[in-house]
C-alpha cells in the first residue's frame, strides 16, 4: 500500500484568530455589564449583559450558515479503521468519552493517522480493542474529522469482520487542534479589553456621585465635618461627630447648603435629628404647595427641645417634624429619655400650643 502526506487540519488563521478576540471581548463585556448593573441596579447594563451574548450567538450563527450548509451537502465517506489505542475518560452519564488513536484506510486513497474523541456507551466499550477493526465515516475535504460508525450497513460490518489494516506511520492528525499561544493571548487580551470598556462606555451610570440625578454639579457640604446630599426631591444634611443641629448657627447653614444656587423650591417635611437634617422638597417647583424652609424659628428650636425634654429625665434622642400639609406652619417635638416621651406642637413662630406626654 503507498502512502503519502494528507494535508493535516488547519491551526491559527487570521480568521480564527479574529474570532477568539472578538469572543473574548464579548464575554468580558458581557460579564462586567451584568455584574455592575447588579451592583449598582441599573436595569440598562443587566438588560446589556444578557442580550450582547445572545445577539453575537444569533449573528455568528447566521454568518457560519452558509458555510455548515456547504459541509452538510457534501456526503461522508466510508472506510475501514484498525484501533491503535484508546484511553476512556471517567464519566458521570452512562456515555463515556473515549480518545481513539485510529489508522484510517480508505478505498481511494493512501492511509493515514488520526486521533479523535468520541462518545461510547459503557456498555459498548468492551467492543473496542487495540488492533481491532471498525468502520469510520469523514468528510472528503476534511479526512481529520473521522467519527466511528456504531451501526454499519451489513455490508460494512461483514468488510470489517474478515479485513486487515497496517498500521501507517507518522503522528495522528487531531480532529481539534490545541489553541496555540496566540490563540490564547488574543482571546484574553479581548476579554480583558471587553472588561476594561464597560466602565468607559457606562461612566455616567456605574459613577452617579459625580453628578446629580438632573446632571448638575452636587451641591458643596456645610463644611469639612458635614456631608450634603441631594437626591431628586429629598435632600439630607449629617453633621460630624461632636457637633449638633442645636448648636448656634448649624442647622441655619445646613438649611441654607440645601436651598442655595437660586434652588427656591418648598418644603413639605422637614425632619431634624441631633446631627441629621432631612428636607422633602415640592416635586411642583416654586408655586407649589408647602414652605419655606428657610423661615423655620431658628432661634426658638433649641428652647422648645430643651422645654420638651424637661420631663423626661435624661433625654437620649430628640426630633423636631415641621410641615404645613393644611392651614399654617406647624412644629413638632418627640423627646425621648429615662422618664418616658414627651411630645411637643408649636406653631410657625415656636410658641408652644400644647403639650403630651411624661
């Protein structure tokens, strides 16, 4: 029998290589953008993560179609094969991967080496020997991709039980080829690269403190030991530790830290804490219903506390409420101590109207 060279399987080409990064950008970018919109809940970079892989599969798929409808039409050939080796893998499922070293011998043509893997039934793989005889099938264009055939036509079956196979010489060819090294560099290049562009391209979602819900800069804090935030319609002053909203002045300038920048809207609530402010703002601009926050009685807030926990032992937390949902300003004080909870209303100017509690 004469045997010659058959062209083996193709490894790195530049369209392959294009694939692997392509591939790997995809997944990079995909991973990243579902897990910063799941950190940061932002439904547009979920939405992103799932759909991107989905729409590569789709368009890869439609690329590829025409290419695999080629292969499709051209019918496999048959031929004998002798078992140089085989080594089965271990296997949770009844179907067991098996690596076959094979010499193939067509009819038409020289033989040759080829190593594949494929799937055999537990059951079947005492079946499957060294220097036993099967018959295979392969692509004409592609004599790599040989894949045994489990149940041949009678005709082959009986070729199979009286032929003989030499060994040819040479390597195996693989049905798959190992990724060389720029494969591999190519594809985790663009996974890092698909990663690395997600922050960049969703700056304004994964990064929303450097600017506020409507775009403009955030507003300056009172001073270097208070935090100022707003958000929409509700914004919220915190004091450093050791200070309070008591303290002359401080709640006048965190009012003023919230309603500064020709920002006149009203107030519906305004809950004040020891060291905490809380203004809800009209969400109907400056003619809507509500108050001026700026017109609270400031200098009358630290007495009607003082005179609110007079009752209540050593008061350990205090809060003053003031809203005009009907009718005029008013203020309302829970003082909460050792002795109980004391609960007191004033009106717009801090004269108390009436009083409850310890």
């Amino acid at each position: 029998m004469t045997v010659t060279a058959i062209t083996p399987p193709p490894h790195s080409t530049p369209a392959g290589l294009a694939l692997g990064f392509l591939t790997g950008g995809v997944v990079g970018a995909s991973l990243a953008a579902f897990i910063s919109g799941c950190v940061v809940e932002k439904a547009s970079l979920i939405v992103t993560g799932l759909v991107l892989p989905a729409v590569y599969g789709l368009v890869f798929f439609l690329a590829t179609l025409p290419r695999r409808a080629r292969e499709a039409a051209v019918a496999p050939r048959t031929a004998l094969a002798v078992i140089e080796s085989l080594e089965a893998a271990g296997g949770e499922t009844s179907d067991v991967p098996v690596r076959f070293d094979l010499t193939v011998a067509p009819d038409d043509g020289p033989a040759y080496r080829a190593e594949i893997r494929q799937d055999i039934h537990v059951a079947e793989l005492p079946d499957y020997r060294p220097r036993g005889i099967v018959v295979v099938e392969y692509p004409p264009d592609r004599p790599w991709k040989v894949r045994i055939v489990k149940r041949p036509t009678p005709e082959w079956e009986e070729r199979a039980a009286v032929a003989r196979v030499d060994s040819a010489p040479g390597p195996p060819m693989r049905s798959e080829s190992p990724a060389g090294r720029a494969d591999g560099f190519l594809t985790l290049f663009g996974l890092l690269l698909g990663v690395a562009a997600v922050p960049a391209l969703f700056r304004a979602d994964l990064f929303p403190s450097r600017e506020g819900e409507s775009g403009a800069p955030p507003r300056p804090s009172v001073s270097s030991s208070s935090t100022t935030t707003v958000v929409s319609a509700t914004g919220t002053v915190t004091l450093g530790p050791g200070r309070s909203m008591l303290d002359e002045g401080d709640l006048r300038k965190a009012l003023e830290s919230l309603t500064q920048g020709g920002d006149d809207r009203p107030a519906l609530t305004v809950v004040v804490r020891d060291r905490l402010l809380t203004v809800v703002f009209s969400p109907g601009g400056a003619n809507a219903a509500g108050f001026d926050p700026r017109s609270l009685p400031y200098d009358r807030l630290p007495g009607l506390v003082d005179e609110a926990g007079s009752g209540v032992g050593s008061p350990r937390s205090w809060q003053l409420t003031a809203d005009r949902v009907t009718g005029s300003l008013r203020l309302r004080v829970v003082v909460t101590g050792d002795g109980g909870t004391t609960t007191l209303e004033a009106d717009g100017q801090g004269k108390v109207l009436r009083r409850s509690g310890s």
